[in-house]
C-alpha cells in the first residue's frame, strides 16, 4: 500500500519542476493526481508521462471562477478531494525599484491570491471526505529576508499567515494546512534572471565563489528533497502537524558559513 493510497490529490503548477516532481512522488505513493497549470502542452505530458493516475487540467490559480469548475471537476470524476498542494509561483529577480506595481502584483495574485482562492474552493470538498491536508509552498525567502525579491518574498511569507490562519478555522473540519519552505527549486524559475552566471556555470568556466559565504551544507536542495516533504504533509503520517512551516534547506536558513572563521569547512567550489 502506497502512503497515500486511495487519495486523490491536486497540486497547482505541476507542469514542470516541483510540482512535477511532487506529483511524480504521489503518483507513486497511490495518489490519483490531477496536474493543474496554465501551461497547457508541457502539463499535459507531465500527466501522460505519469500514467493513468495522472490527468492534466488548465488551471489559471487567480481566477476564482476556475477553481470552482475545476474542483467539481475533480469531484465527479474522481469522487473528491483529499490533498491540495498551493505550489504554483512566479518571480522577478530585481531591486523594489526595478520591479513594476503592475509585475509587484502579479506575484502576488499567483503566489497569494491564488491559495487563497485554492483553500477556499477545496474546503467544501474536503469537508465531504471528512478533512483533507492542504500544502502551501512557500520558500527561504518566506522564513528569513533575502534582497532582490521583495514582492516574491513578502508572498512567501504571507502564505505562512494563512496557513496558520487557516489552520485555526479549518482544523475542526479535520482539514489541516502546512507550508514547507525550500531554499531551491526548479532552475526554469530563476534561469530568465541569470541566464550569464547559469551558462557560465553550466560550461563548466570557472566561477570564484571561495570568498562568499556559503550553505553549511555546501549543498542545496533537490527536487526530490521538497516532494518527499510535501508527501509526508500530504499524508496521514503528518495528522498531527497543522499550521507548521517545513524548512527543507540544507540549513540555509539558520545562517551562513563564513570563509576564514574556526569551524568553517574548506570551500568546495561551485555555488552552494
Ligand atoms: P517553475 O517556474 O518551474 O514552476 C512554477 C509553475 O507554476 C510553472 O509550471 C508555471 O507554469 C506555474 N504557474 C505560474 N503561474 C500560474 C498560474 N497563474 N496558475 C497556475 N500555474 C501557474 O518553478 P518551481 O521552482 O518549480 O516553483 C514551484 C514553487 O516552488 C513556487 O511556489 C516557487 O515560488 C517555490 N520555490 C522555488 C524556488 C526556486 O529556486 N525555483 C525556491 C523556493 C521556493
């Protein structure tokens, strides 16, 4: 028996990265998964890639009126909703300044509005299954500051208020909600804003990193890492976890290695 056999679970974004992934690790733990995304052909041979327990639906997360179609969709077709995963997100790398109100907005409607809209729209089916475990993904930049993603990281951390929120008014329908924070995540994400370093990198030229303080594990995260996260939340094993924030980052977050001080491990080259 799979970890969440039986269970039908939705997870926004999933076309590529780490909605992919966390729909891959459900799919193989029983899941019947609906891959939900605005990006039609990619999210479509995600759920083709993952078999006939898997099926793709568009799914524009700020717009209220397609939640509800496409939660009774899930419904009549799969007979409820068990799991929600709020992991659709958009980023800008820039200063405040160089970040439009227009673009500042936009973020926050995908990464804020929409699990808003999400939670809301899954309370009704998952109060007919008896509960239900919503995930949000929220990220680093949701649990400390982190400069050049202000519009992002101010998301990240308003999706950790309304999971606690939330989780006060929902927890008597037996529905629990939780945020994991990963330090990493797909590189399709952030490659449009590095596009110089990433292909330096990539070419395998030299790129001096050995001055900057690095992660204390000198690694980051995998995709594989933030899925396995979200399964456990996903699942009945985590019953006893709501309103909580899942740091999965290596450690990034409770502070740096700095070069040169005692007890600071030797660097070891690329960006950690
Ligand atoms: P990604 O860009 O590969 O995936 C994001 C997905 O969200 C894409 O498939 C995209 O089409 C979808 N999406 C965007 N707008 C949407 C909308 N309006 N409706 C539905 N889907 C929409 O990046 P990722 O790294 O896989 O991001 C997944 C989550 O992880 C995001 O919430 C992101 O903020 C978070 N995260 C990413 C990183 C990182 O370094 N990439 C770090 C920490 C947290």
């Amino acid at each position: 028996m799979g970890r969440l056999a039986g269970k039908v679970a939705v997870v926004t974004g999933a076309a590529r990265g780490t909605g992919a992934e966390i729909a891959r690790v459900f799919v193989d733990e029983g899941a019947t998964v609906v891959v939900a995304d605005v990006l039609d052909e990619r999210g479509a041979a995600t759920a083709a890639e993952l078999g006939d327990a898997a099926a793709f639906v568009h799914l524009d997360v700020t717009s209220a009126a397609e939640w509800d179609a496409v939660l009774a969709g899930v419904v009549e077709r799969h007979g409820g909703l068990d799991v929600l995963v709020n992991n659709a997100g958009i980023l800008t790398l820039a200063t405040i300044g160089d970040t439009s109100p227009e673009r500042a907005e936009q973020i926050m409607k995908v990464n804020l509005l929409g699990p808003f809209l999400g939670i809301r729209a899954s309370i009704e089916p998952m109060q007919a299954r008896g509960g239900g475990s919503i995930v949000n993904i929220s990220s680093s930049a949701g649990v400390h500051g982190e400069h050049g993603v202000v519009a992002y990281s101010g998301t990240k951390w308003g999706l950790r208020g309304l999971a606690k929120s939330a989780a006060l008014e929902l927890g008597q329908y037996g529905i629990r909600i939780n945020c994991v924070c990963p330090s990493g995540g797909s590189d399709e994400m952030v490659a449009p804003y590095m596009a110089t370093l990433m292909e330096r990198m990539r070419s395998g030229e030299p790129v001096d990193f050995s001055g900057t303080p690095r992660r204390p594990m000198g690694r980051n995260v995998t995709l594989r890492e933030i899925a396995l996260m979200t399964l456990f939340l996903a699942s009945d094993e985590s019953s006893a976890c709501n309103g909580g924030d899942f740091v999965v980052d290596c450690g990034y977050t409770v502070g740096h290695v700095e070069p040169g001080a005692p007890g600071a491990a030797p660097a070891q080259g690329g960006r950690s």
